[in-house]
C-alpha cells in the first residue's frame, strides 16, 4: 500500500507541482514577482484613470491620485 503521502508529495528536492514542469525552479521567484508586478501596475493605472475621469473633487482627488501613484513607482525602483 503507498504511503498517504506518495500521490501529494515528490521526492524530488526541488519541483514540486504543475508550475515546475513550466518554468525552471530558479526563475520561481522572479516569474512571480513579475506577474504581480504588472497585475499591480495595471490595477493601479485603471484606478488613476478613474479617478480621472471622475474628477469632481480636485482638492481630495489630486492627493488621492498621488498616493495611488506611489505603487507603480515603488515598482519601478524595486525591479532596477
């Protein structure tokens, strides 16, 4: 009888899963770090543009849009 552990679990020390098969283990971590990176860059640059395009505030919206803004160049710094 195999062991509860055989069907979930590899013995290879590295590679575990669907994901493995794709990309070589040590781009893992950067592959992931660029899908979030640009899921959040876009998020990011939707949100200014509605906040934009529904300027009825200026005062609080152009504090707003600054604070917002802050992620992509924070993004941008991290990758250089």
């Amino acid at each position: 009888m195999a062991s509860p552990h055989s069907f979930c679990c590899s013995s290879r020390a590295e590679g575990v899963g669907w994901w493995s098969r794709l990309v070589p283990p040590s781009m893992d971590w950067a592959a992931t770090a660029l899908l979030c990176a640009a899921a959040a860059t876009v998020i990011t640059l939707v949100h200014i543009y509605h906040h934009l395009l529904h300027y009825a505030e200026p005062i609080y919206q152009r504090f707003i849009v600054r604070l917002i803004f802050m992620a992509p160049v924070m993004l941008r710094s991290a990758s250089a």
